[in-house]
C-alpha cells in the first residue's frame, strides 16, 4: 500500500503529469422513402435519427502515456410509416428506440507532444457495454380497430473492449478540437467492430 501511495505521488508530481478533458456531440437523421405505386400513392417513409454524447478523461502520467477514463450514451429512434400487412393485421406504424452506453478504462498513446499542432492518440482497454429500448407498433386488426402495442427490451450490459483513435487540432495552450473514431466490441468479438462504429467530434481541454 504505502508502495502503492508513493508511486502515485511519484506521477502526480512528474514535470509530465497533465489531463486531457473532451467532450463531444453527436447527430445523424437517415432516410428511406417507401416505394410508390398505383396502389399506394403514399407509401411513407422510415427515418432514422441518432443522437449521443461522450466524455473522455486522460491523466497523462507519461509524456505521451494516460490512464483514459469515458462515457458516452447513444439514444437511435427508428419511425417507420410504411404500412405492412401482416394476415389480417395492418401495421400503420412502427417505432422504434434503442439506447446504448458505454463505459471504459483503458490507456492512450499519444504520437506528439501536447504542444504540437496536431495531436494522433491511440486508446484501447476494457468496457461496458449496455442496451435498452422499446418498440410501439400502430395496428389495426380486420374489424378496423386500432390499437398501440408496446414491446420493451431489458437493459442488457456485456463486458467489452474498445479501440479508439483521435485527432486533437491545437487552437489555443489549453484548448483544442478532436476529432475522434471508436468500436465497441461487445464480449471481446472482434467481428462486431464493424457493427459499433462510432465518429464524433468536439471541444477538449488541456489542464
């Protein structure tokens, strides 16, 4: 323990110890028109929108080493009004809301000093990864009555390890853009980094 105490004092007191604090936003809004015919002159469209905030937080102990720290929570919200003919069921609309956070610990490698223009950072670790949502569904069944269902997901959360890689553009001593790209490998499959892609962008300070 007091190896451990005194090791920390060691870093907190090195000429290399600062933190590197970001903040981003997110947006996206996707969409997909129905095909129109004769029969269906309006045939209605699904449109996706995403929306997400993070944070990250690096102590770097080292010159170009950190202990990394971030959150981020992601809510998509998919609104389908394109009917579909299930038997007798007509689903006029579907709506549907999934919300995803993750939550890790890792280390960034930084590729130039904290006084250069341009900052590449490197950061892999451990995480976090939970989801949640709902779905509504607007149906009308043979009689022509309609009636709004409701189907909820539990919140499931699966041990992950993510990878991600950032630009910081230097404006000021203390301030700077970051541009950023990060996967989530939900149960440590690599196969899902495609599946959990992430780009953001936003404000980060040096202190």
């Amino acid at each position: 323990m007091k190896l451990f105490i005194l090791f920390l004092f060691v870093i907190s007191t090195s000429s290399w110890a600062y933190v590197d604090l970001s903040l981003n936003y997110t947006k996206s809004i996707r969409k997909v028109e129905g095909i129109e015919t004769d029969e269906n002159p309006n045939p209605g469209a699904a449109v996706t929108t995403s929306e997400g905030v993070s944070v990250n937080w690096a102590w770097f102990m080292w010159e170009y080493t950190a202990l990394e720290l971030n959150y981020s929570q992601s809510e998509e919200t998919l609104v389908d009004d394109r009917k579909v003919q299930i038997d007798d069921t007509t689903i006029h609309e579907i709506q549907n809301i999934v919300v995803t956070e993750v939550t890790g610990v890792g280390i960034r490698q930084a590729f130039a000093s904290r006084k250069a223009a341009i900052i590449p950072t490197l950061s892999i670790g451990y995480a976090q990864f939970a989801t949640s949502g709902r779905t509504l569904y607007d149906a009308e069944n043979a009689s022509g009555t309609r009636s709004d269902i409701e189907v909820t997901q539990d919140r499931e959360v699966f041990s992950s390890s993510y990878a991600a890689f950032s630009l910081r553009f230097r404006f000021t001593e203390l301030l700077g853009l970051t541009l950023g790209a990060k996967t989530v490998m939900p149960e440590f499959e690599t196969k899902e980094a495609e599946n959990n892609l992430t780009y953001t962008a936003g404000l980060s300070w040096i202190f």
